[in-house]
C-alpha cells in the first residue's frame, strides 16, 4: 500500500529524515523518566517528565503559524539543528542534586517533536495528491513506531553500555543525519498566502478552521476525551510494572511491543481510512485504545505485553485516520495553523492528565484508576463512531 509513495523520489528524503529524527528520539525518550524513577524513587517524578514532554503542545498554534508562513524544508533543517543542542543539558544529570535537568530537555523534546510533525504535515500536503495522504501517513506513523520498536531497546544498551553521554550523543547524531536529508529535498517556488492579518487571527486561524469542519471538530472532541483520560497512563505504567516485580527498565520491552503492534496496524490502516472513513477510523481506533488500557488489570508479563502491541495497532489506526482528515479538509495556507492546533487541543488535555497521574497514582488504587481510565478512554471512541454515521471519505 505504501509502495506508491515510497517509489517517489522527491518525497524519499522526509521518510529518511523523519526515520533518523524518530530513531534517535526512541532511544532518549525513556531516559529522562527512567533517570527520575531511579533518582527519587518516585512514580510521580518519572511521570512529570512526560509531563514536560507533552506541555510544548500547548503552544502548537505557534509553531503552526511560522510553518504556513516559511519554507517548510527550511524550517525542518532549522528544527532538526536546534533540536539537537537542546539534549546537550541531560548529559549533565548525574545525581539528586541534578536530575531536574531531565524536566527541560523532555520540554524541548517535546517542542521539536510538536514543531517537526506539524510541518512535515503541511509538506506532505503540498507534496502529494490526495489520494496518497493515507498511505504517506501510514508510511510515517510506521516510521514512527518502527523506531519504538528499535529505540528503546537500543537507547537503553547504550546507555547501560556506554553511560547517559553516549545516549545524549547518539540522539545529536540521528538529528544530524535528518537534517542533511530534509535539505536534499528540492527547493519548491512559494507558495501564494494571503496578507498577514492580525495576530490573533493568524494564531487562532486553525482554531477556527476546526470548529467550522463538523468531522474535524468530532475528532477533535474525541481526541481531546481521549487524552483526558490516557494521560494517566505516563504515570500509572511504572505502577503497573512495579506490581508485576519488574524494573523501570522493563518500560523498553513495552515500548518494543507497542511499536510491533504499531507495525502490525500499518498494514491494515491505509486501506481501512478508505473504506471506512477518517472519522469512523479514529472512533474504531480510540476504543481499541481503551480496551489496550484495560487488558493491563490482567496481572501478568505477558497480558502486559499483548496490550501494548493493541494499544501500538490502535493509536495507528486512529493517528493515521486523524492525520488524513486533517490534509484532506484543510487547505494548504491553513493546514500546518489545524495540524498543530489539533495537537495542542490533545496536547493540552493529555498535559491536565498527565499532571494528574502524577499526583493520583500515590494517592488511589492503581487498578482503580485503570478501569476509569479504560472506560473513559472507549466512550470517546464510540463518540468519534456515532459522529461519522456511516459516512465515506471524500477526497478534496
């Protein structure tokens, strides 16, 4: 499915450049919460650096109107340098009176991630028919999770071979190597916008775009419910492999299954968005998701590692679906203002959560949270699915 993308020459470079970039981010995104779990022995602290990871989406709407604004292969190779220096402070975290340095670089992570995906958002548009969004994000989100597959692991036998630097140091390299990729993109003539109006509308135009698009604005609400819930999950996972008298490390074999699950899903999603359509898609997805968050009451390793290769096949199909809907339904001067808008509405709700995992999982019953979670987590999907009512994609 993906063949007819992938065989294009001009759009090679954004694969291999959004590979290295989530390769690298793979191996370094456990450490910040792994290094606070060890240090302070505390679940919460593990969870607020995921906490900070996510807070950047908050300003999404930013990001969103420099990308519609600039040459998004620039802005890519920029975000790719920069991205880089920032991780330099965490090779600096070397005991309690340091680890606080884990909290920063997961905020800066967590802008280069928000600033990179919405422009290779905007540029695949610009690049690729309509027809052939489906299958480019279905090649980028298997790019995305591929690298869970083989990050963790190899993250953390770095840094367990050769120590926090090494680690540190690996992520700079695969920054490095996307940001000569983004620049073998070719240069393409710019594209004509509209005059820049007043700042307020120029930062709330995605904003508005989504409240106008009925199928946008049901994803949206059901993202936003979603993540609500979800982000419980950064904080209430050590919980959960703690009762399973297994390490913080344990979170990279996790990681792995979700990223073949996630694989597994991509080979399914381009052709189910099609059939099916975006909406009804991310509905499906969404209570798969849940049901994922559900199976970890089943207090054993191996039901553990089934749910995250669900939750990996899940988060695919309703990503994949969500990334569609936005392409198809914006037009291009607007797209990257709704793509990082739509982030910072999840993002924003996942950060509330987030926030409150790390103060609930000390205060009430891990299980107990679970089952809330899982339930809230599956109402928001069958929202999405009663929203599309039957309707079919619709190529603009």
């Amino acid at each position: 499915m993906m063949r007819a993308v992938l065989g294009r020459r001009d759009v090679r470079p954004v694969f291999l450049g959004m590979a290295a970039s989530l390769l690298g981010d793979a191996s370094l995104l456990l450490i910040p919460s792994i290094l606070a779990k060890k240090l302070t022995g505390s679940d919460g602290a593990a969870g607020l650096a995921l906490f900070f990871f996510t807070a950047p989406m908050c300003l999404a709407p930013l990001f969103g109107m420099v990308i519609d604004r600039v040459d998004r292969r620039r802005f890519l190779i920029g975000s790719c340098v920069v991205s880089a220096v920032a991780l330099l402070p965490l090779a600096l975290v070397s005991g309690q009176e340091t680890f606080w340095l884990v909290y920063p670089v997961s905020m800066a992570m967590g802008c280069s991630y928000t600033a990179i995906f919405g422009a290779l958002s905007g540029l695949l548009k610009t690049m690729l028919p309509c027809e052939l969004l489906a299958q480019a994000n279905n090649a980028l989100q298997t790019a995305r999770h591929g690298a869970r597959l083989l990050g963790p692991l190899l993250g953390m036998a770095i840094y367990t071979g050769a120590g926090l630097w090494a680690a540190v140091a690996f992520d700079m390299l695969t920054f490095a190597v996307a940001a000569a990729a983004f620049a073998l993109l070719p240069t393409t003539a710019p594209v004509p916008r509209p005059p820049f109006g007043r700042w307020r509308d120029e930062v709330t135009a995605g904003l508005r775009h989504i409240r106008a698009e009925p199928e946008i604005r049901s994803a949206a609400r059901a993202f936003v419910l979603m993540f609500l819930a979800a982000g419980l999950t950064e904080s209430l996972i050590f919980a959960v492999i703690e009762s399973l008298g297994r390490s913080p490390e344990f979170t990279a074999v996790t990681s792995t299954a979700m990223g073949l699950g996630a694989i597994a899903g991509g080979f399914v999603v381009a052709r189910a968005v099609d059939t099916l359509g975006e909406l009804r898609m991310v509905g499906v997805g969404i209570v798969l998701y849940g049901l994922a968050i559900g199976m970890w009451l089943v207090s054993a390793e191996a039901a553990m590692v089934a749910s995250m290769a669900l939750a990996g096949a899940s988060l695919t199909l309703s990503s994949v679906a969500v990334r569609t809907l936005l392409q198809r339904r914006s037009p291009d001067e607007v797209v990257g203002r709704v793509s990082t808008a739509f982030d910072a509405l999840g993002g924003g709700a996942q950060l509330l959560s987030v926030a409150a995992g790390a103060a609930m999982v000390t205060l009430v019953d891990h299980r107990l949270l679970l089952v809330t979670v899982s339930t809230a987590v599956m109402l928001a999907g069958f929202h999405a699915v009663r929203a599309s009512g039957g309707r079919q994609p619709v190529l603009e």
